[in-house]
C-alpha cells in the first residue's frame, strides 16, 4: 500500500501547471532596485497628487528601518528586494476599447479562461484585468455606472476619485501595519477599486483577475472596497502566474469597508504557480487583507480557496467596530510538493454583539507543509460577543504536515468562544469503503475531499463553487493509492 | 459463484486465515458462525480485496473469472459487494451522489448507460421505503451522525441499489434492534436470487430466524472445521464451539 501510495504521490507531483505559460509583450519595466527616486518615478508615471506620494514616501521611511517578520511557520531564503524590479506593464496604455489592447494579452486572457470581451462574458460578472503592475481593462463599466457603482483600477480611482481614495487609503491597513503592508504602500503600482453607494445592491460579481508575467518583478496591487451604508457586493480574485524557475514576489493589500448595514463577500480563488516537485520557484504570497466593518449590522465575509504559491502568508481579517456586525473567514488551503502555507485570519470584536464564524480546511500532499494561524480578539466593550472555530486538516501521504495556532485573547466575560480542531489522514478505510463500492481511487479522493471542503466551497458563488471544485480535483489527481 | 481455495491471508505478520476452502454456488445463502478472533471479519475483508490483509497463499475466484490480484474495485465490479460491521461515515459527501457514483461505476462497467439523476431518484424512492427510510436520507452524509439501525439499513439500501452478485454480510445483524433486525432481513431476502449468493457472517442466530441459510459453517482458529445444514447453529447456540476444539 505504501509503495503504491508513493508511485502515485509522485505522478502528482510530475502534473504541469495548466497556466503556467508567458506572454511575449512589449514591456516598460523599470530597472531592478528600490529608492526614494523608484517611488518618485513610479508617481510620476501614475500622475499622482502629491499627498499620495508624500503618503508612499513616508511607508517607505518606515519599511527600511522594519524587518521581515519571522514567526510563521514558513522556511525561505532571504529576498533580495533590490534584485526586483517594481514596476513592468505592457507599453501601450490602458484603454477602454478592447480593440486597443494587445492581442497577445488579449489571448493570455482568453487561454486563462477569462474572455474580456463584455458580449462572451459569463452573465453578471464583471472584471478587472491586471497584467503585472497595470490593469488593462475593466468590463462592465458603464452598465454598473447607472447604479452609481464604480468599479475600476485602483489608478484611475485616484484621477477620478480621489476625495474617496483620500479619505479611506489606509484606513483599514496603515501605511506601516507590517512590513509586506508597509512594502506595498510605498511601491504599489495599481489594483481594483470599488465604490458601492447606498442601499446599491451591486447587480453582478465583481471580479479582478490578477496575472503575473514579467520575469524579476514584484506584484504589488492594491484594492479598496467600500460598501456604503445599506450595500451589497460580492467580488472575486483569481490569480495565475507563469512557471518561472526563480521565486517572484506578490504582496498585496486588500481593504475593505462596510458601513452601517452593509454586506461585502470577498472570495479568492488564489493559483499562482507553486514551483515545481524541488520546490524550484514559485510565488512568495505575502498578502495583507483586511476589513473593517464599521458600521452597525455590517457584515464583511471571507472565501478563500488557496492552491497555489510556493509561500502563502495571508491572514484575511475583520474589524468588527460597528455592533451587531459580522465576520466570517471560510478556507481551503492545499499543499502538496514542497508549497507551505502559513494563513489564517483575525477577528477583532470591538462593538456590541459581534458574531465571527472561521472555518477552515486544510489539506496537506507530497511535502506540503500546512498551517493554521488564527486570532480572536474581544475587545472590554464588546458585550456579547460570540466566535465559533473550527479548523480542519486532512493529509495525504505521510511525508505532509499540518499545524493549528489558535491565539485567544479574550477582555469581556460575556464573550462565548466555541473552537474545535481536528486532523486526520484520508482515511484508508474511506478509501477502502468507496472502492468497494466500484469507485476509482482518483474518484473515492476527490469525493472525499470536496466533501471535507464543502462547508467552504458553499460560500462560493455558484459559478466559482465548480471552478474551485475541480481546481482541487485536478490539484489532488493521482494524489494517494 | 465464488470458490475460495487453501486462503491464507495474516496482518502484521499475524497468520489469521489458515487455509479457507469455501465455495458458494450461485442461488446458495451461506453462513460462517465463530467465535471472536476466529477470522470471520478477515475473510469477509480478504473476499473484497481490502489491502490491511497480507494474501499468503490461495485463491479467489469469481464466476471462474480469477480475482486473487484484481484491486478492490475491480472485484466490486466483478460483483462482490461487502455489507461492513462498522460502515465509515465521509462528511460532505452526499448519500444520493455517492450511491449514483457507486451504481453509474457498476453500470459503466456492464457496459450500460450511466443513470441519470431522476431515473436514480425514482429508483432509490421504492427502496427507501422498503426499507422504512425517508427520502431525506438521500441528502444525509454518507454514515454521517447515522445510528446503528441508520447504518446497517445505508449498507441494505446500497446492496439492493448495485445489486451485486455476491452480499458478503459482515455481522450486519449486531447491535441491531428486532424492527431493524426485520427490514434488514427483508432486504436480503429481497436481494436474493437463484442468480446471485449470499454469505452471512455472524454470532448470533436471530437474523436466521428471517433468512434461511442452505449451508452452515463454522470457524475456528482461521479454518473452517464443520459444515452442516440449520441444526449446526442451533447446536452453537445451545452448546457454544468447546466441542468443536480438538
């Protein structure tokens, strides 16, 4: 059984990465290194007022005097931040006809599924395309317009709406909350940016596909979120990334701001490229994402389905200020070859009667190292606050690993904190009970591991439920005997 | 249907079977009695393949069809079906899809059209409520916070969905109280044809009350020793396996 276990761990780990091409475009890239004069180009290039440049300047400051933080539970070599470049994007500039953007990136698009041409598009989806450091297109614009929605890149929120980006930039994440925030701040080259406005109930799915393509270069985006008082919008990431065999940097902020009443699911469907069976290249994922539900009855929801990355550090996190409000983090987090993934979320109960939900599902293949990091934090005031946790982990293999942090810190005795935690092996007795049944090995895994994400995979928009669905399917294929 | 020859089969180097010949004609209900740690449940394992069991000499063979070295499913294919003592739940996965993947595998396999969901709903209702089942049950996790009684009638359900041609039981009828004692015996009975075999394994004779075994065998240290019609069951019964022992 174990040999056979091992055959067929190893053709797993021989799958090509279906997304890992590149794309041959015509690219201004600035030179590797980081500078004051880096930022002042970087700028100037994106025609900023001057508040925001001080604002990146100042992160920047901050940045070099911080080290890397070094309590996850992730094993790396140092990186080297002045080999990276901090900006590439294809030459010509962003447009909103689909007719002036390259056809090479065009067909990128297409070959990841994403079609960006409005008529082809899945009903009720809207995009927002980023091509390394710049978006190139964003669909759907003019029809979300009629509802007072803005959806466009985070470059162009700045030129047309800079009273918002003014008022709400770092309001969730400061400029100098950690080290990989502080990073972003100061060299951010663009991202999503939403404006929901009140009692808008956002017609569609947002979505912003992000891809990396350049050799050398960081990926630094930004988004921003805000659901004003009564809203509702549900937005969706997707992420891919060419097989490289040097390891690239993605670190990103996420800020999102419900007001009173407001609801904002945000869902992940992260697959950046994981490196290949010797943990050769990869993604390094350092990612700040946090929310902040600042009004009452606000309600600010987490779904993440994490397969890629060689490095994943993210902690999706809300602020639960406003009473009555609602945080939820659902996850799904797969390691296999040598990926580690450190992630989790924190919940911060601050107004009355908040409620935080974390489910978590851990799956663990080949060397894959898995790791739950989570907080809850009730604050003295927050009467009444309730946390339920569980946190799942299944492995696959012996050679995988699964860790549980849970960090409880608890200031109000009328707080009700529920956690449970469990691990264990895809049971040979599982397998043995689907196999008797007539089903295939292959089959009897992928069942029993979307059953054990379910709970997750639930909290998907339909159309990105099956997509997750068979990212894992085809992420665990062959994975056990 | 099935003829097992010289078994032997241990685990962590412990002999358990120590030469089982056993052979099930078709239209033929067959019994293993034994005590304990006698190896009923390792043959009941052996017979469907399960990969724990070292196979250290023997063989198995269906319809004259040599299953000895097929994988697990490929016996299940072959139409060995295996009702477990101690069914595994598998939360998240559907009771409904499960046994639709289990049914189209089979179906596939007899080169027939895989059902579709209506025709299975259709199908799996009648049985449902053979057996006393709510249609409910279908949207239930696989043994998933089932009671005893639930699992038992799970593993019924799916015996008469596949419609194998082998049943091997494994102590289907422990722990079981006298209503479910009845519908599981009703399934079996339903189950049962001059076509197919059954292969009971059991303590007890209560579920013989309901279902009436043409052999009867009885196990001890890895080998059957006696074989017999209906009195050898009342004879354990009455008397236990001391006079069995040499």
């Amino acid at each position: 059984m174990v040999d056979k276990n091992q055959q067929v761990i190893d053709k797993t780990l021989d799958q090509e990465y279906k997304y890992g091409f590149t794309t041959d475009v015509d690219q201004t890239k600035f030179d590797p290194g980081l500078d004051e004069e880096v930022i002042k180009k970087l700028s100037k290039i994106k025609n900023e007022p001057q508040w925001l440049l001080d604002w990146r300047l100042k992160a920047f400051e901050k940045w070099k005097k911080m080290s890397e933080p070094t309590w996850a539970n992730i094993k790396y070599e140092p990186i080297d931040y002045q080999s990276l470049s901090y900006y590439a994007a294809p030459k010509q500039k962003k447009n909103d006809s689909l007719d002036d953007v390259d056809p090479e990136i065009l067909e990128t698009y297409n070959k990841l599924g994403i079609s960006l041409d409005e008529q082809k598009r899945l009903e009720g989806v809207a995009v927002d395309a980023v091509f390394d450091s710049v978006s190139i297109t964003t669909t759907f614009k003019e029809e979300l317009a009629k509802h007072g929605i803005v959806f466009c890149s985070f470059s162009e929120a700045v030129q047309d709406h800079p009273e918002l980006i003014k008022k709400y930039l770092g309001s969730v994440i400061p400029a100098t909350d950690n080290y990989f925030a502080a990073l972003n701040s100061a060299v951010f080259s663009d991202g999503s940016f939403v404006y929901i406005p009140k009692g808008v109930r956002c017609p569609m799915e947002l979505s912003t596909y992000f891809r990396i393509n350049a050799t050398n270069t960081g990926q630094f985006e930004r988004t921003l979120i805000i659901a004003d008082e009564g809203s509702y919008v549900s937005y969706l990431e997707g992420c891919t990334a060419p097989m490289r065999d040097e390891n690239q940097l993605h670190a990103a902020c996420v800020e999102l701001v419900a007001h009173k009443d407001a609801t904002i699911k945000y869902s992940t469907i992260q697959n950046w490229f994981s490196g290949d069976k010797e943990g050769k290249g990869g993604i390094y994922n350092f990612v700040t994402k946090r929310g902040n539900c600042l009004g009452d009855n606000s309600k600010i929801s987490w779904t993440q389905v994490e397969t890629g990355s060689a490095i994943t550090w993210k902690y999706p996190s809300v602020i639960m200020q406003g009473d009555n409000s609602v945080g939820e983090f659902y996850s799904v987090a797969v390691t296999k070859n040598k990926q580690q993934a450190d992630t989790g979320t924190k919940m911060i109960h601050i107004g009355k009667n908040t409620k935080s939900t974390i489910i978590t599902k851990g799956i663990s293949a080949g060397e894959g190292q898995n790791t739950y990091r989570g907080g809850v934090k009730i604050l003295k005031n927050a009467e009444n606050a309730q946390n339920f946790s569980q946190c799942d982990s299944i492995l696959i293999g012996d050679k995988c690993g699964a860790h549980t942090f849970p960090y409880i810190d608890v200031k109000n005795p009328s707080a009700k904190m529920e956690h449970e935690a469990t691990t264990s092996s895809i049971g040979e007795d599982q397998l043995f009970y689907c196999n008797q049944r007539g089903i295939k090995l292959d089959d009897a895994v992928s069942m029993i591991v979307n059953g054990f994400c379910k709970e997750v995979f639930e909290e998907l928009p339909m159309e990105f439920a099956v997509e997750a669905k068979q990212l894992i399917e085809v992420t665990l294929e062959n994975s056990v005997g | 249907m099935i003829k097992i020859k010289n078994l032997e089969a241990s685990i962590d180097d412990k002999t358990i079977l120590k030469g089982i010949d056993l052979e099930i004609p078709a239209g033929e209900v067959h019994v293993i009695m034994g005590r304990n740690g006698s190896g009923k449940s390792t043959l009941a394992n052996v017979i469907a393949g399960n990969e724990a069991y070292e196979l250290d000499s023997g063989s198995i063979s269906m319809n004259n069809t040599d299953i000895t070295e097929m994988s697990i499913e490929n016996r299940a294919l072959e139409g060995i079906f295996l009702c477990f003592q101690y069914p595994v739940a598998i939360p998240g996965v559907g009771m409904a899809y499960f046994l639709r993947s289990a049914l189209n595998a089979h179906r596939k396999h007899q080169g027939k059209d895989e059902m579709d969901a209506l025709e299975f709903l259709n199908n799996a209702k009648g049985i449902l409520s053979e057996l006393g089942l709510d249609d409910s049950f279908l949207k239930r996790s696989i043994n998933d916070g089932f009671s005893g009684g639930e699992k038992k009638k799970s593993e019924i359900l799916q015996l008469l969905t596949i419609n194998p041609k082998l049943a091997v039981l494994d102590e289907t009828d422990s722990g079981l109280d006298v209503d479910a004692l009845r519908t599981v015996a009703k399934g079996v009975n339903k189950f049962k044809n001059k076509d197919n075999s059954v292969l009971i394994i059991t303590h007890y004779q209560r579920l013989l009350n309901y279902i009436k075994p043409d052999v009867v065998h009885l196990m001890i240290d890895g080998k059957i020793v006696e074989s017999g019609d209906m009195s050898l069951v009342e004879k354990v019964e009455k008397d236990g396996y001391s006079w069995l022992e040499k």
